[in-house]
C-alpha cells in the first residue's frame, strides 16, 4: 500500500488520479520495472484495487498479470498476488454493497467476459494446473479459488482443457489429500464444479480414487453430525453417480455401499437436530436414492437393493422410519429412499412387510404409515410419500397384493375389531370426507389389483355395512354410488381411475358392474352433457369406463352386449364426440406430470388427479376402445368366430404339446433307467477288477509257496530217513491222501461249474443275435449286457485255467508225497552218528512247515471256491439285467410305433386347421379387416413352444 501511495502522490495536489489512470500506472510498472520487489509491489496494489475497480483492473491488467504468472514463477508471493487479483476479476461473488452498486453493469456477464478472454489461450489454464501442484500454500490456494471461479462462468469450455491437458484430473484428485483443511474444502468445491455434467470427468474422478477419499473424509467429520464440509463431500458424491451407471457399478463392485450404514444410525435421543444435521442426513438419503432409481437400468437397480439389504442398511432406515422425534422432512425423504430401495426386489418387499413399529401391541409398519396417510391433518407431502411407498411395496409383487386383498375378504376379517387392518384403513379413506384421502385410498387399492386377474375377482366378494339394518352392500356398488351422489372432482376422479384398473382384463368384473342397471346410463349421462373445463377430466375417464366394459364384455348379459353398449352411445353421445371425450385424457396437463416418473409429487393437493401407472394403462388401452367402437357388429361376429376357432386349434395344439411332453418325460425317465444301468454295469466291473486283483494275489503266494516247497523237498529227500524215527506216522500219511481226494472231487465239481456258466453264456450269445436290430439305446444296453458276460467268461477261463495250475501242483505234491512214503518203506536203519540230534531238530522242523504249508494250501482252495460261488452270483444277475434290458427294448420299440403313429394324426389334423384357418383369412380379408401375416403367425407358434421349453427347464 505504500506504493500505491507513492504512485498517487506523484499526481498534483489539486488533480485527484481517477481509478483508471492509478491502475494504468501500475500496469505499466508491472510491465516495465527490471526490479522483482517494484513488481511485487504493484501487483499486490492492483490485488487490492481489483474488487472496487475490477472492470479497469479486468481490461488494462490481465495480459500484464498472465505475463507475470509465465516469468515470474520462482517468486512465490507475487504469483500469490497475480492469481488473487485474476480471481476477483473472474468471480462474481462480490460484496453485498459492491453488487448494488454494480447491478447495472451486470456482473454476472462480466465475469463470464473475463473468463473467456483468459480461456481464449488454453495455454493459461495449462499454466494454472501446473501452480496446483506447488505446495507453498500462497500459491496453491489462490490457485484452487481461480480454477474454480472459471468453471462456474464457463464450465464445459474449462472442463474440456482439463480433459485434454495431461494428468490434468489428476493433479486435481491431489487436492482431497492435502492436509490443509482449507485447501481440502476448497479442492472439494472445485472438484464439484468440475464433475457438473461432463460423465468422462465424472469417470476418471471415480476411478483416481475419490469414492475412498470423498468417504475418509465424512467419517473423519463425523457423518451426519459433521459440518459443511460434509455437505460439500455428499454434492460431490451426487455429481459422481447420478446418471452414471459406470460410476454407480464401481461404486457397488468397491463395496462403498456397506460404508453407508453408518451413517444412519441414529439415537433413542432425536431431539434438537442441528440444521446442518437435517441438511447432511437429507442429503444421505438422496444419494442411497441415486443408486436405486427407477431411472437407472433394472439390473444394475436390483444389484444395489440386494447389496442394501445384506449389508443392514435398509433395516437401518426401516429404524429410522419407525423411530420417534425424527424432523418431518427427514422421515418424508426417508419413507421416500424405502419405497425406492424396495421397489420390486422380492427380498426387501418380505423384510418390509415384517417390520413392525414399536407400539402396544406392534402394529405392521404398512398399516402405521397407511393411518398417517388417509389422516387429513398430516403434512400432504409426508402422505404423498406413504402412497408411493406403498405403491413400490406392491409393485412386482403379487404375494403383497394378496395380502392387501386379503384383509378385506370376510374370512380374514377381525371380527373382534382389536385390530385394524390395511384394508379397512383403505375402505375408511376411500369413503371419508377427506377427498385427498379418498384419492389416495383409491389409487392404493388400483395398485393392490395391477395386473392380477385372481385378486380383481376376490374383491368382488367384499361386502361392505353401510348402516344398521340396511343390508350389505359390495365394494363395486358402493364405489359407483359415491361417483352418483356428485362427490368432488378429485374423489371421483380417483374411484373412477379404481374402477377403470379393476374392470380392465376382467369380463366377470365387467359383467358384476353391467349387473346394476344404472351405471350404464349414468356414464352416458356424464359424458353426453357440456360441462365446464373441470369436469372435462371427468367425462374423459367415464368414456374410458365404458370403453373398458365394451371391449373386455363376454356377452353373459343380453341387454349390455357389446352390440347394443355401440348402439347406445352412438345414439346418446355419437361416436366421434365419444372419441374427443376419452382424448381429454391424456391432452391434460396434469396426465403428462404424472406420466413423467412414478413418484407421486404434487405442488398442491388440488394437482392430485393422476397415478402413473394408471396413464400406462391409459395410453394401451385408448386405441384398442378407438377402434372397438368403430368395428361394426358383423365385424364383431367375425372376430368372435376367427378367436373361437383360433382359441380351438391353439387347444388343439396344446393338447397335442402336452402329449409330446409326457412323452419326452417317459423317454428321460427311461434314459434315466439305462443311466442306472449303466453305473450298476460299471459296478459290476469294477467289482469283477477287484477278484481278478484278489486272484492275481493268490497266484503270486501260490508261485511263493511252490518256490518254497521246492527247496524243502531236496533237503527233505537228503534225510528221509530219519522221518519215520521223528515223528510222522502213517496215521497222517493216510489224512492226507484223504484230504488231496477231497481237494480232487472239488476240483472235478468246479470243472462241472464251469461247464454249466460256458454253456449259459452260449445261450445269452444265440439270444443276442436273434433278438435283431432294434432302436439305438436298446442296442446299446444289450451290448453292454454282452460284453460284461463275455468278459466274465474270460475271467472264468481264466479262473479254470488257475485251478488246473493248483491241481496239477497239488498231483506234483502228491507224487511227493509218495516218494517220501517209498523211501520211509524201503529205508534201512537209520545210521546213528554224533550229529543225530542236530538232524532230528532239522527234519522236526521242516515236518512243521510242511504240515503249516498244507493247511495254507486248503485254506487258499476254499477261497477261490467261495470266490467262484460270488462270480457265479455276478453273472446271474448280469443274466438278469439283459432280461429286463430286453424287455424295455421290446417296450421302447412299441413306444416308438405309437409315437410315430399320434405325430401322424397330429399332422393330418394340424393339415386340417391350417386350411379352415386360410379359409377364415380369405374372408376377413375380402370383409377388408387386417389379417397377421402367416410368418407372424409362425413366429407367435414359435414363441409358445420356446415358453414351454423354458418351463420345462
């Protein structure tokens, strides 16, 4: 300031410099002075001439001060003064003195002037980027404030140099990591600025980590009782996922929705919430709201609900819902981010529908919210949010819908009156006095019947008291008395929309409402007079009603068929001013708000007219009743005739589909029956592997034992005669010539065995072949059968060919034993000697052995005789499965002709259809109505048969 002084002395004492010439000379101080400190100087004086004059400052300095932000980086301090001096050029957020004065030079373009000189040359915003990242926080600051006044004046121009400029998000991103506070909070609001509207940056802000940083931070803040602070993370986390399915994916995959949870969670003490707490929590919700909106695509939707209730955090705003004390705005935003988060997700729909409020006796949190909603005294907002809760708790979800129903049915009804249920507190709002409740009521009901035929048939067996000894009324009559009496515009205008949803795809509806002789000329009467605007919505909807009871009517009531119901307005309204009545529906205003989204949101309570989905109902059903009254009752009666007989061979061919499907039910129960089959067959393999191992053992011992006995007998022969004098007798010599005849005779009667299987396995074979070639599986289970008792014959060849080996070494054994018996006969006495002891151990011992090797021997024979018996056991069964494998090839093959023999028919009878059906098309076209092409009709087959397949599948 001492300069700017010295500069302003310099002039006269009579002539006081004017603003203009003061910055004049500064800018040219600016420009010519070779002296570091003298440009300081006046930059730092035009810094503080740049909010009273800023208009001068803005046109005479700003290439002087660029210049200076280009030579002058080294210095610090008076890069701080440039960059504060462009940011009150750039900015409008002036004094509020300042603005009075200078509303006549509008600010607001000024500011958006400067900036796009200093934008002009991308240079700039370049040079800028590379000051962010200083971190003297003089220089770093006044950055960060420049930036982000140049993106509120000309935000997608910067947006796109940022964009284009390298690592220029990313120096950015830096910010948020900062551990100055101000410089955090101020990047925040930049980045804010940055996001708005642009989904590249959006996407590369999201993926540089910011969902991690932006939730550090209002954990460290301390969530909904944090500060402003908070509030600028929540903007920016808005900016981030609303309308970008990209980030909001990234946002679900990074487990960020669990993180959420915390947030909700609220004391027993609610009161006294701080302004800024209402304001953070609000802005909580909306952003739980951003991810499951019916605007984002269902997938991803549905994603996000499920992951919400995993992670508790729909039951945390369910607490929310039900506590007590919570600010009013927060409970409506928070009945809102409910309704969305359980909109049509099955899962959330049950956990909903069991949470109960903490009352004596718990009452369901459904019939809670549904009392404040028909109660006129709630705020009209808080009761608008309870409708489209309700509305999204029954959407998609018929196990909803029938237990709203439910509770108006006379079997379920409380007859204590302790208790009261959804559908009394909906029959008390729709027969009140309240017209809001008497709209909401009626717009809840429609909902509990949406495209559910069963549900709009039982609520025709709901009675109603209308008072003592009168007797009971039906809800349908009692509806169409209320629009008689002349109730408000907005009452009728909801029964009217409750009727139109119920009698809609219904002819018994249709038929029950037909019944009562006046509501028919009552509907005529409203739509043939002129009333005044009001009442044009009225008429409207009445012409939608009868339209409804013409197309869907069965013809069951000869006085209201279709042909007179024509008749009659043609006579009383006249087709075309019909016509014009039912389009004042969807000409109204109010039709296309509410078309627009499904929450319901009204301005007012006198806006209250429409539902949206009533105006989808609306909009598919205008041109069918268009052209329903136009069609004359000849082209009625051909229509009749085309859909009875189409309905005939659609029966036909269904019944046909139905036998094809218990036909392909028979074949995989029998493709089951060979799989068994199969895996038995391959049992019995894997158990014939383990005897052909077990055998392979027995050979091995038995090759061991023959090796041993070998060696004995030699050192036998050498002192045979010292047998008789140590021990065997001929009492055991005689034993075992008993026991080698039996072993014989064995061995003769598993010969006889064998016989008896080769001779079986030759019939199996000659069984075979005369059986034939017949279908393909039964082949196959045949052959299966075949091979299995072929390879059990080899297995039993081979078993013969083991005990020939065993008897053959038996007879070596036996011829042995002979030898030893001839030299005990013909031995001499036994020469004695000094070593005699020593040959009696000897010989005692290889006695032992021999007896044990023996007893070895008979034991390994009884074994393979019960391991023959086992096989023999095998291969009957084996012999029976081929039975039964013979029997169902027989079955199959009759099946076959059978099949073959109904597909004929079929197609004779199909043959038939289709020339009555061409003879019907030929007519309808000479009658000049349209008729579906025969590829469309094709393709309509086609969609049938793939719907069965899939529920077959």
């Amino acid at each position: 300031m001492n300069f700017l002084r010295g500069v302003m002395g310099g002039q006269s004492a009579g002539a006081q410099p004017s603003g203009a010439e003061t910055i004049q000379k500064l800018c040219d101080r600016v420009a010519s002075s070779t002296l570091l400190d003298d440009r300081r100087d006046a930059v730092r004086a035009l810094k503080s001439l740049s909010k009273k004059y800023r208009l001068e400052v803005g046109f005479q300095a700003m290439e002087h001060l660029i210049n200076v932000l280009q030579t002058d980086r080294s210095d610090s301090e008076i890069i701080g003064y440039a960059l504060d001096t462009l940011c009150n050029i750039v900015s409008n957020d002036l004094e509020e003195e300042e603005q009075e004065e200078n509303s006549q030079k509008q600010v607001d373009d000024l500011g958006r002037q400067f900036t796009e000189i200093f934008i002009k040359q991308q240079e700039n915003v370049t040079l800028l980027l590379t000051f962010l990242e200083e971190f003297d926080f003089h220089v770093r600051w006044p950055g960060v404030k420049l930036l982000t006044s140049l993106l509120k004046q000309q935000g997608p121009q910067v947006q796109q140099i940022i964009l284009v400029s390298p690592m220029g998000v990313s120096r950015l991103m830096d910010l948020l990591a900062d551990s100055r506070e101000v410089i955090r909070n101020d990047g925040v609001l930049l980045l804010q600025q940055l996001t708005k509207s642009n989904a590249a940056i959006q996407k590369i802000v999201a993926f540089e980590n910011a969902f991690e940083r932006l939730l550090d931070i209002v954990t460290d803040e301390g969530n909904s009782d944090g500060g402003i602070v908070v509030e600028d993370c929540l903007l920016l986390l808005q900016n981030l996922l609303k309308n970008n399915n990209s980030n909001q994916n990234f946002f679900k995959e990074g487990s960020y929705i669990q993180r959420m949870k915390p947030w909700f969670e609220v004391g027993d003490d609610n009161s006294g919430w701080s302004a800024q707490k209402v304001t953070n929590l609000h802005l909580m919700l909306q952003l739980v709201r951003v991810l499951v909106s019916p605007t984002n695509p269902p997938g991803a939707t549905s994603s996000c609900q499920k992951t919400m209730f995993h992670c508790g955090l729909l039951q945390q705003l369910c607490t929310i819902l039900m506590a007590t004390g919570v600010p009013a705005d927060i409970l409506t935003e928070t009945i809102n981010t409910v309704s969305e988060v359980i909109r049509g997700c099955q899962i959330n729909q049950d956990y909903f529908a069991s949470v109960n409020a903490p009352s004596n006796p718990p009452r369901p949190a459904i019939v809670v919210l549904l009392m404040s909603m028909v109660n006129e005294r709630q705020p009209f907002v808080l009761r608008c949010a309870v409708l489209y809760c309700f509305q999204c708790y029954l959407y998609k979800n018929q196990k909803g819908q029938g237990e709203i129903v439910s509770t108006l049915l006379p079997s379920t009804i409380d007859a204590t009156g302790n208790s009261v249920s959804a559908g009394q507190l909906l029959c008390g709002g729709l027969f009140s006095t309240d017209s809001v409740s008497n709209w909401c009521a009626a717009v809840a009901l429609a909902h509990a019947l949406q495209e559910n035929a069963t549900l709009k048939e039982q609520l025709l067996r709901v009675q109603l008291a209308t008072s003592i000894g009168n007797p009971p009324v039906s809800l349908l009559q009692q509806c169409t008395n209320i629009l008689s009496q002349g109730s408000k515009v907005q009452t009728r205008v909801g029964l009217l929309m409750l009727l139109c949803t119920w009698l809609s795809d219904c002819p018994i509806a249709v038929t029950h409402f037909l019944h009562n002789s006046a509501n028919i000329p009552f509907l005529t009467g409203q739509i043939a007079e002129n009333l005044g605007e009001e009442e044009q919505l009225v008429q409207g909807l009445c012409a939608l009603l009868l339209g409804i009871c013409i197309y869907y009517n069965d013809n069951s009531l000869e006085n209201c068929r279709k042909e007179k119901l024509k008749q009659l307005i043609e006579k009383r309204i006249g087709k075309e001013n019909f016509i014009e009545k039912l389009g004042f529906i969807s000409k109204h205003e109010l039709y296309s708000r509410a078309a627009q989204k499904p929450q319901p949101s009204f301005s007012s309570p006198d806006h209250m007219m429409f539902d949206h989905e009533f105006t989808k109902l609306v909009k598919e059903l205008e041109g069918i009743i268009t052209k329903a009254i136009y069609k004359s009752s000849e082209e009625d009666k051909q229509e009749e005739e085309v859909k009875k007989s189409l309905e005939q061979h659609d029966n036909i061919v269904t019944h046909y589909k139905k036998v094809i499907r218990e036909q392909d039910q028979q074949l995989e129960e029998l493709k089951q029956k060979v799989n068994t089959l199969k895996s038995q067959n391959e049992q019995l393999q894997t158990a014939v592997t383990q005897q052909m191992s077990q055998i392979q053992q027995h050979k091995d011992q038995y090759n061991l034992l023959k090796v041993q006995l070998g060696k004995d007998s030699q050192h036998h022969s050498s002192h045979s005669d010292m047998l008789q004098m140590n021990g065997i007798q001929p009492e055991e010599i005689s034993k075992l010539r008993q026991e080698i005849e039996e072993l014989k005779n064995k061995h003769e009667a598993l010969q006889g065995q064998l016989r008896e299987k080769d001779s079986v396995i030759e019939n199996m074979k000659s069984l075979q072949s005369e059986t034939g070639t017949t279908e393909h599986s039964s082949q196959i289970a045949a052959s299966a059968g075949l091979e299995q008792a072929n390879e059990l014959r080899r297995e039993l060849e081979a078993l013969r060919i083991q005990i020939q080996s065993q008897s053959s070494d038996i007879s070596k054994l036996q011829s042995e034993k002979q030898e030893l018996l001839q030299q005990m006969n013909t031995a001499s006495v036994p020469a004695l000697g000094d070593n005699s002891a020593i040959t009696a151990a000897k010989n005692s011992e290889l006695e032992g052995r021999l007896l044990q090797e023996i007893k070895e021997l008979k034991s390994e024979v009884k074994t393979l005789s019960e391991e023959k018996a086992l096989l023999k056991q095998h291969l009957d069964s084996i012999n029976s499965t081929v039975a039964v494998l013979q029997d169902e090839k027989s079955k199959l093959h009759q099946e076959v002709t059978e099949s073959k023999k109904e597909q004929d028919d079929l197609l004779v009878l199909l043959a038939d259809q289709d020339q009555k059906i061409l003879a019907l098309k030929n007519k309808l076209k000479e009658l000049g109505e349209p008729v579906e092409d025969e590829d469309d009709t094709e393709s309509g087959d086609q969609g049938d048969e793939d719907e069965d397949g899939e529920e077959e599948d």
